[in-house]
C-alpha cells in the first residue's frame, strides 16, 4: 500500500472508520496517528448532509489526518454486502450511530462479529448502549450538564460554565481509543475480539476524578471555586502589574518559599495563614494580600523568581501566545502537513513520545471518496465489482 504511514506502531492493523462529528473522529484520529491504516467510510454526495463543519475548515483538518476516505452507501444492498466483505478483513470497526441506527442497518457488533470473529467493535454514544437514556442523542455541552463538570467550573455564584473545549467528546474518544488498543493485546492470547462501549456521558463522570470521589467516599458535594484550588491553597490565579499569573504553593515548605520569594514572609507568621487549615478557612482575604504583593512587578519577573525559587507558577496564556511560547516550540507539537496546493498547514500533532516508532502528521485529510477504488482494490475487490457498485450509486 503506497499510503504513507504516521507510524510504525500500529501498521499491521486495519480500521473502517464509520464516526462523524467528534468524539468518534478522536477516538480513530489516536490510531491513525500512531500508522493504523484508518478508512474513513462516508456517505456519497447527496444522501445526507455533511457532519462536523466544512471539510476545509481546521476542526475537520486537525481531525481526520492521516486517514483516507471512501464513499459506501450503507442503505444501499450493494453497499452494505460491500462494507460486510470488507469486515472480512478488518481489525477495527469504529461507530458512534444512536444503538438503535447500527441494528437498523445491520452493521452491529453481533451481525459483525458473525462474519468477522477476530473483529474489535467500538461504539460512543451519548449515554450508553442500553438503559433510560440510550436513544437519546449526545452532545458534548449536555454531557458535561449531566456529569457535573458545569456545576463546578466558573465563579461561585456565577450558574453553570461549561469548559472551553468540548471535554466530553475529546475523553469519550480517548477512552474508546484505549479500549480498542487493550482489546487488540487482549485479542493477541484469546484470538478473539469484542465489543467496546463507552459514552460521553461515561467519560465526563470519570473526568470528575478527585471530585467524583470526594462525594463518593465522603458525602462532600463541590462547588464552583472559580481560579481557587478545592484544596491546596493559595493555589490559582493572581494579578500582577500587567496580568495575571497563577501560582501553586501546595505544602508548608512551598508556602514558605512563596512568601520569601514574594517579600512576604509577614504572611507566615500571621495566625490566619500559619498553616494549611488556617490558609483554607480565610483564602479570600490571603488571596486578596498577595495581589498586593504581586501588584509590584510584571508577570514575566514573578514566573522568573517563583521558578528559581522553586514555587510551581507560570503566565496564563491566549491562544496565540501558547503556540509562541519556546518550550511549546521545543516539543513541536504544532507539526506541519502538505495541502493538495502543495502549501503547508500545521495542526496539533500527538502529545505522546515513542524513541522508536514516533507519530508524525504524514497526510493531509481527505477529500470525500478521495480513496474508493485504491480502497477497493486493496481488499480484493475486481474492477468489475467496483463498476457494479458505481452504477449502483453504492460508492
């Protein structure tokens, strides 16, 4: 296959990629990412509207690099008898219909599995495969409503925030993701594949972490802190001459660090701030005396000398500025691609190091059905089972 390869980890698998929108799309992305050979099968021109914004816009960019697109119509016979021979050969099927789509087009894990027993099947749904919710449709803002993120991000006082970024949807595919690379370690002994669920839903309730199990273990129920550590405190965002910085001083000797480097070590032997417990019960007063301290000097002095220091603490920056920022630049994660023009483009490259088998962001995304026939080809179609398919309006 003359297709290039991001990596070398993942070669030897095949994936048919059936996702649209998001969490999907990032769910394959990690495994086109890492040299799986990802087909990204999509609807022909016409039968229904694009998902997941223009193909041309950076979100489909960043998203579908690495993979190849081909054209199958799933309601048509010819193309789904298509798609099932193409399971034949699969490592991978990857969907994130409503449960009740999948079945009513055949393609669900059971029929799958009959034809394909080796087949590693991955569904991401909203809520679940089963259960009160399961048809509902998902959306990544619903998500983090429903799993307790809005509740706890923001001002206190403020109402619901949702994050910034779409949470939900990045972690159910990440999680999904993994799933599908333990099934394909688990599958290497038992020669068997199997079914992988999760939700965003799911992701988002997991996402809560220490959250989730301050009211699991101890019946504390969170609220919104805004910039403030629930726990390590001071620890969040803090004015300076020209800004803001945020600061983390978790720990005694941290603490002191921070009031030393601060010329503040009036605070430490103040009762209210002596000790971590003190700190907590009176964090808005302190917070509002090392604005005072801090008022004295731009953000650039102050992430200086708390990092000498040896107080965890760094500016807080616009999108622009993160990219120019020289460690950024040194990890080069923002990574290049060659547009079909020839130009460059550059997009998020993985967060994640291998020495020897690394991710490269080797192929711009595709063009809709870019890849039909070569795909075709490749899993043993002829040329005249790829003529009957064209004029059955299949491909």
């Amino acid at each position: 296959m003359s297709f290039p390869r991001a990596s070398k980890a993942l070669a030897r698998f095949t994936v048919l990629d059936l996702t649209r929108v998001r969490a999907g799309p990032t769910c394959v992305r990690q495994l086109a990412d890492w040299g799986a050979n990802v087909i990204k099968i999509e609807s022909p021109p016409g039968i229904e509207d694009q998902m997941g914004g223009p193909r041309e816009g950076p979100d489909f960019q960043n998203l579908h690099r690495n993979k190849r697109s081909m054209t199958l119509n799933l309601k048509a016979p010819e193309g789904l008898a298509a798609f099932k021979r193409m399971v034949k050969k699969a490592d991978v099927v990857v969907e994130n219909f409503r449960p009740d789509v999948k079945k009513r087009l055949g393609i669900d894990y059971k029929t799958l599995a009959k034809i394909n027993p080796r087949l590693v099947y991955a569904s991401i749904s909203g809520f679940g495969q089963n259960g009160p919710y399961a048809n509902r449709p998902g959306f990544d803002q619903i998500a983090q409503g429903m799993g307790g993120l809005m509740s706890i991000t923001g001002l206190p006082g403020q109402g619901p925030v949702r994050a910034g970024i779409p949470i939900a949807d990045l972690t159910a595919g990440m999680f999904a993701a993994l799933g599908i690379l333990v099934a394909l370690l688990e599958r290497e002994k038992s020669k068997k594949g199997q079914h992988i669920e999760t939700s965003l839903l799911q992701a988002q309730i997991f996402m809560l972490d220490f959250q989730g199990a301050r009211y699991l273990v101890k019946g504390e129920v969170a609220k919104q802190a805004g910039n403030n550590h629930p726990t390590s405190i001071p620890t969040g965002v803090f004015k300076t001459k020209d800004g803001y910085i945020n600061i983390a001083t978790a720990g005694q000797k941290t603490w002191q660090r921070f009031c030393e480097a601060a010329s503040a070590t009036a605070l430490m032997d103040r009762p209210e701030y002596k000790t971590p417990e003190a700190r907590s019960k009176n964090r808005d007063p302190l917070g509002a005396e090392i604005d005072n301290y801090l008022i004295g000097a731009t953000s650039a002095e102050w992430v200086e000398r708390f990092n000498k220091a040896g107080v965890p603490c760094g500016p807080i920056y616009s999108i622009d500025q993160v990219f120019a920022d020289p460690q950024v630049e040194h990890l080069g994660i923002a990574q290049s691609v060659t547009r079909k023009d020839k130009s460059k483009m550059r997009l998020i490259g993985q967060p994640v190091l291998l020495s020897r088998t690394p991710s490269r962001l080797v192929a711009r995304p595709p063009d809709l059905g870019e890849h039909t026939d070569t795909i075709l080809k490749e899993f043993g179609f002829s040329a005249r089972d790829i003529g009957v398919l064209h004029r059955a309006k299949a491909v």
